[in-house]
C-alpha cells in the first residue's frame, strides 16, 4: 500500500513515518511506498524498506504527485497552529481551509475512496476551565485555528458521504510532551515546562498551576493515527469525528510528575501570567468524557508519570543533539 | 444607513427590499441606499423613497461596489441550494463556501463592524423524522448544502468574534409557502403541494402524508431577518447562530390547512413517492425546540392556516401573473 504523510516534517509526521520504516507495514498489510509533503522536503525516516518520496510545497496548490494514484492512506497532519492562524487570518484560511479542499481535490481525482486520517483539534470546542465534553458537544470555537479545523471537519465528512474518500477525524488534545522547540501554537507553555526542565533550561508558565488542560501523549497520538488508518470506519455513519480518550491534567499534576521522573527538575519553571496566552487557552475545554472513540477501538491513555518518562525514553537524547546543534 | 442585500433577485431578498421600501427604516432608523446583488441584476423594489443599485456577479468574485464603505447591514442569502449543491459539488463550494469567504473580505475592508445577517438552514443538521432538536445539538449534515452551510456559520462567527464583521447566522426551516415556481431546492415539493393546489394546478408528493418538516412562513422568515439586523449581538457571544422559533407540521396537517383555506383543493396533489428526495429531506431533522431564539427577540410562528393564508393574500395574485406571463 501506499502511504502519504502531509505535514510530514512535523513531529507527528516524522514519528509516524519513523514507525512505518520500522514495522514495514500498517494494519497487517505491507508499505510499498511512502510520500512525505510539507513547507521543506520532509527527511526521509531511517532504515525504511519501501521507497520514500520526500516533497516540498504549499498545501492550498498541492502537487499532483503528494497524492498519487493507488494512494490508499493519506494522513493530513499539515496546520497553521493556533497562535500563527490567529495573528495571520488569509494564513489560516488559505493553509488550514483552502489546504483541505485541495486534499480532498486530489483524493477525488484517484479511483478508490483513500482513507483521510485528519488532525482537528481541542481547540475547535470552547467551554473553559469548567467544562467536561460530552460526544455530542457543539464546536463552538474561540479561535481562527479551531473554526478552520472544525470548518475542514465538516468537508471531509461531507467528501466521505459523496464517497470521494474516507476520513477520520481526531480531535487531538494538547500533545505533551512535545519534542523540539517551542513553536507559535498557544499551548506551546504545556510542553515547554517539562522538556526544558528535562534539558537543564529554564521555562515559564503563563497560567496558573490548577490550569488544567486536556492532552495526550506523542505515542498515543501517533497509535490513535495508526489505528485511524486501519479501522472499519462503517460504524462511525455520516459523523466521522471523534473526541480521543486522553487526560485531563492540572499544571501543578504535570509538574508533580516531572519531579517523579526527574526530582527537582520543577524549579527550573518559572510562573510569569501572560494575559494573551491565558486568553486563548483559557476557552479550551479542560476535559472531555470520550464513550465513542473507546467504543471504536482507540487505546487510553497511560499515566502522567509515563508521559513524561516517554519523552525522556523516546526524545530527550534527539532533543539534546539538535539543540546542540542549532 | 446604507444596506445591501445578496441574493437580492431571491424571493426572500425581494419581500425584504419591498418592506424596505414600503417602512423606509430599519430599527427605527431611515435607510438611506440600498445595493441588491445577485447573478442578475435585481429589480428595484417599488416606490423606494431612497436610491437602490442593482448589481449583477459572482458572490465569489465579488465587487466592492456591492458593499460599499458605509454600509452598516448586509442580508447574506445568496445560495446554491440543496439539490443543486448535491449535484455540482465544485459550484456548491464556490458559492456557498467561497462566497461567504468574499462577504467575509467585503466587510473587513470597512471601518465598523458591519452587521451581516446571514441565512443558514436547517439542512446542516440531521437527525431525521424522530429528532427534536435543542438549541446545543451538533451540527452534522447530510448533504453538502448543510456541510457547506454550516462551515460558513464558522467562518462568520470567527470573522465576529474577531471584530470584521457582526454577524446573526440564521438556521432557518424550510420556507412555505414559498412564491414562483418549483426550484431545485429537494424540499420544493413542501410549497408546491400548497401553492399548485391554489393555482388550480397539480402538485405531486414525494413523501408519505405522515412526513413533518420543520417549517416557517415568508412573513415570519422577513420578520426574523430585520429582527437579526437590529438586535443588540452582545448577548450571543462566541455562538451567532440561532435556530428561529419555526413550526414542525406534517404533510397531511399542511393539506387540512389548505382545504381550510381552499376547501377541496388538496385533490390536486398526487401522492408519487420519489426514494431521490427522500433521501435528502429525510435526513432532516423534523423539529426542533427552540429556547435562545424567543430569548432574544425572534418572534413566535403563527398557525398553519394562517400560513396558507398569507401566501392567498400576499403571493398569489402575483405567482398567477408571473405564471401567465412566461
């Protein structure tokens, strides 16, 4: 089968091509190919026994050859983050709208309906501290990013009826711990105060320590993927979205856990309120009560304690080389 | 104040530019011009005590004298409608999608936030013939006119929310009795099955007598467009859409209706079940129980024969008048 990843040089995008290189094959049935497409040429993953393309472009006038014909599973991770939709709208609109519409152009164009793994998001719900979602709880948005990912929700579940392909839409939560640098998406302090602290350097916290934020691992979220590209997707009917089972956590929780991990490593975070930051991630909803994605086969979430030890397991070692580096 | 109107050649767009010039005010204030806009350009209302532009283009294209600088309301009710959406996927995006995008760009441009009423539909929600809907039910088509519809509410709500523009996004139902002719809307049969009758003409049914549809009036779907344009928005919030105190009455109720009005004339309709328009209507939800909408002003439906009724007073003579012109 071939594979496509669009947002391939993203963290997601790479982890999840790390792990096709590694197992070869996705539901039990063999990759023979993988495209990766992004802003840059995504780097190809280490050690994979199929043939990989990397390709360079703007997702809004995506090149016929990111989706070619007999492309059985796109994953369409490809965003304009929060924080950068918001500060630029035509940005927004033309990446995380327009960019859709062009996926499922080229989707269209090919003869079987090509599975969409999409990545929506928290931030298409508002609701607040509060707030504990149910399934069937409105998008009612409280930024640019989110209105865009629920706008792209609402095409590719309608692309799915009209059979021009096969999507699954996953309402990630804030994934923590994030490798890498922080980026321009608000939630950007959620993994800053544990990765930092895990590399010896200082980081701040915009919110109080009883904020709680609904999130999720990097290793469950690529699983939630893979099992999106996988499953039968004849139960979920015309509504293709679904709210993931993650976690909902306080600040202080996360840092009570990175002293479990690595004792005293929370005095490196330092508080220090930043309105616009608590403006925006203030209107996400802090905890969902998810029944249908468990129903549909999505694995839970594992403990705090072994969030932050994945990141230490999986990222910590890259994480310090390429800042070295940089 | 200065008001334009998209889709001003509509049957809604040319009751409201009648009433227009018939009060010349809105919310208590003169109107001072008005700009109707369409694929062709509209007919000026009768007696307009103020100068009225007609203005003929593509909602997606469109120019920047439809919303001149200045302009404090826009009726935003140009359309593809729903079978003709279902039909031409690309012409339903352009207009429904991109259009609302190009209003969107229309009235950043302007110095205050414009107020911009916009018809959205109770065709972006499902649930079919068992539903009641409350006023916080998902919204999950099951066509592309609803998809793209309530893709549009996000945008507008988001282009509010960020201060380009003040919008009221209206679900309305299924509008009987609607003037004219039979259109490409799949619930055309609803008006014709009451309108052909009073003609002296044939209708068919396409659904069983037990079939209820979520409906209003023209004279009540005007009143709750001017109501929308004047209200104070500050209650509403992050949430612009309002799904408006319509009535839920089956098929059969409607032809008692008409026999109460015309007594004998639903022999006129032939009962020939049609599985294509079924499809459509039957995955809309057949009522609704509408709390937030009387809150904020919207006014109460009135009854079934008083609705066939107002088409008898305020439509019939000149539906008769058009038919025998063409």
């Amino acid at each position: 089968m071939h594979i496509t990843i669009l947002g391939g040089a993203g963290f997601l995008g790479r982890k999840l091509a790390a792990w096709l290189a590694t197992e070869g094959a996705l539901g039990g049935r063999p990759v023979s190919s993988l495209t990766l497409f992004d802003l840059a040429a995504p780097p190809p993953p280490e050690g994979a026994p199929f043939p990989v393309h990397s390709l360079a472009g703007d997702l809004a006038e995506l090149p016929a050859a990111a989706i070619p014909p007999g492309t059985e599973v796109v994953f369409h991770l490809a965003a304009v983050v929060s924080a950068a939709a918001e500060a630029d709208y035509e940005l927004g609109r033309r990446v995380n709208v327009r960019g859709t519409d062009a996926v499922i152009d080229a989707c269209r164009r090919l003869t079987m309906p090509t599975r969409v793994v999409f990545t929506s998001s928290v931030a298409s719900f508002s609701g607040g501290q509060g707030a504990v979602l149910e399934d069937n709880a409105r998008q009612v948005p409280a930024n640019s990013y989110g209105a865009q990912k629920a706008a792209a929700e609402l095409f590719l579940a309608d692309a799915s009826r009209r059979g021009m392909l096969d999507a699954v839409l996953i309402r990630l939560p804030t994934v923590v711990v994030r490798p890498g640098r922080p980026n321009k998406a608000a939630s950007s302090f959620v993994s800053s105060i544990l990765r930092e602290p895990l590399l010896g350097l200082p980081a701040t916290l915009p919110v109080p320590d009883e904020f709680a934020v609904w999130i999720c691992s990097p290793r469950r979220a690529v699983d939630w993927l893979l099992h999106a590209a996988a499953m039968d997707t004849g139960p979920m009917g015309l509504d293709r979205g679904v709210n993931p089972p993650g976690m909902s956590a306080t600040v202080g929780e996360m840092l009570q856990a990175l002293d479990s991990v690595r004792p005293g490593a929370s005095a490196l975070v330092e508080r220090r309120p930043d309105p616009a930051i608590a403006a925006i991630v203030g209107g996400w909803p802090a905890a969902f009560n998810p029944v249908r994605a468990p129903a549909l086969g999505f694995a839970p979430h594992e403990s705090l304690a072994e969030l932050v030890q994945a990141f230490v397991d999986d990222d910590l070692e890259n994480t310090q080389l390429e800042r070295n580096a940089g």
